[in-house]
C-alpha cells in the first residue's frame, strides 16, 4: 500500500520563498551600504 | 582585502551554500510521515532561531565587557550582532507560523514560546530604534548596552519555556539533554543548514561590524 502524506507542500515552498527573500535583501542591504568603504 | 570585502565573501559563500541545502532538503531528505512536506520547515526554523538567540546572547556579553572596558569595538560588534539577529528573527516569526498554519491549523497562538520569541524580535527593534534615536556616541553606548544585557537574560527563558509552560511549541528536538531525536538523514540535512546560517551569521556581522566601525570614526558615513 503506497504512502500517503498531508498535502501540505505551498507551505513548504511558502517558507523558504520567505527565508531566501529575508536573507537576500539583507545581504543586498548590506552591499549598499558597505560597497564604498 | 578590507573586512567588509571579506565579508561579503563570506556571505556570498553562504548564499550559495544555501541554495545547495534548499537542494538537499526539498529534493534528498525523505518526506516526514504525519507532517508532511510543511516538516521541511524544520530545516531553515530552527537554525535560524538558534542565530536569533545567539546572537542576541553575544549582544549581551559583547555589552557586558562594552561596560567594564569601554571599548568601542565592542558596541560596534553588539550593533552588529543586533541587526544581523533581527533579520533571523524575521525568518523565524515569518516560517514558524507558515508551519503552524497547516500543522496546528493556526497561524499563531499566544503560548509562551511564541509570545517571548516576538518579545524578544521587538527587544531587537527597541534596541536598533535606541541606537537611533540618542546622539551622543557616549550614552547611546551605554543606554544600547543595558538594553542588550536585559535582551540576553531573555533569551534561555525562551529556550525553556516549553519546559516551564504548557505549550503548543513541540520539544527542542536537537538542543535537549539526550541526543537529537532525528533520523541520520533529516539531522545531516539540518546540520548542514545549521552550518550555512552559521557562515551566514558570520558574514553579516563582518559587514555590519565594518560600516559600524566606519560610522564611529566618521559619525555621518
């Protein structure tokens, strides 16, 4: 009998959309703001 | 190389690394039976909520020697500390609940975990609002140092506040007495991912430490 599991996976992908943007904006945030030191 | 260079490397490292450990645990690391994919989350919530109260810990310490030695780099460093783990905290409070609304069937609950973690991302917004706000180099120090010290008692509340509470927030399933109740799969997934958020960590705050350090030298930078 074939495994089944909650049909939950948009959160999923909805999480680490939402980590990368953070993580990306701040690393982008932060090139800004040190690129001229 | 300056160390706002280095810095950038290393988070440059890091978000690459990244991309990789996005790789292994949405496509390599078996599916958890009763969770779900949504178990997944797992994997970027919790090292990212260990940085949060890190580096809110190395905030405190960093102000506790700013207040005996008066050394200025080491405000830089707990500025530094504080902005990088306010954008970990951001990724906690925004994954825990996208966790919480297909598992709990609630986006949020005011249970003690929960409540003292947004308690502790709002210690970080009051802390950078305070560095804001005081003009004078001297007394800002100060005032963010008593702040940073009261944010670091904070922080084992929240780690044990699913032992001293009811709560809805599962059990430290890594940070606890005995060992990690994870099978040999998922733990290397979320040992690794602990890894990249610790480079992570690392190349924000050089960055951040670097323009910190420049502003004190030219306070208008």
């Amino acid at each position: 009998m074939p495994e089944t599991f909650p049909h939950n996976a948009g959160y999923m992908v909805a999480a680490y959309t939402v980590a990368a943007v953070i993580l990306v904006a701040y690393a982008v945030s932060l090139y800004r703001r040190t690129r001229n030191l | 190389m300056t160390l706002a260079q280095k810095g950038r490397w290393t988070t440059l490292v890091g978000l690459v690394l990244l991309a990789a450990v996005y790789v292994r645990a949405l496509a390599f690391t078996p599916i958890e039976r009763t969770q779900g994919p949504a178990q997944k989350i797992y994997y970027i919530h919790v090292p990212a909520a260990i940085w949060t109260e890190t580096a809110m810990i190395l905030v405190g310490v960093a102000s506790i020697f700013f207040l005996f030695l008066k050394d200025a780099r080491l405000d830089s460093f707990a500025e530094a500390s504080a902005e990088v783990g306010t954008a970990f905290a951001t990724i906690v409070l925004t994954t825990g609940p996208i966790w919480g609304k297909p598992i709990w069937g609630t986006w949020w609950t005011w249970d003690a975990r929960l409540t003292s973690t947004l308690f502790l991302f709002f210690l970080y917004i009051g802390y950078l609002l305070l560095r804001g706000a005081v003009a004078d180099p001297g007394a800002r120090a100060r005032y963010a140092a008593v702040l940073g010290i009261c944010g670091m008692v904070l922080v084992p509340f929240i780690h044990f506040s699913v032992y001293l509470f009811r709560t809805l927030h599962p059990m430290p399933i890594i940070l606890k007495p005995s060992a990690p109740a994870l099978p040999g799969s998922m733990l290397a997934t979320w040992s690794v991912s602990f890894a990249v958020f610790t480079v992570l960590y690392v190349g924000f705050v050089m960055q951040r430490y670097a323009l910190a350090r420049a502003r004190q030298e030219v306070p208008h930078a």
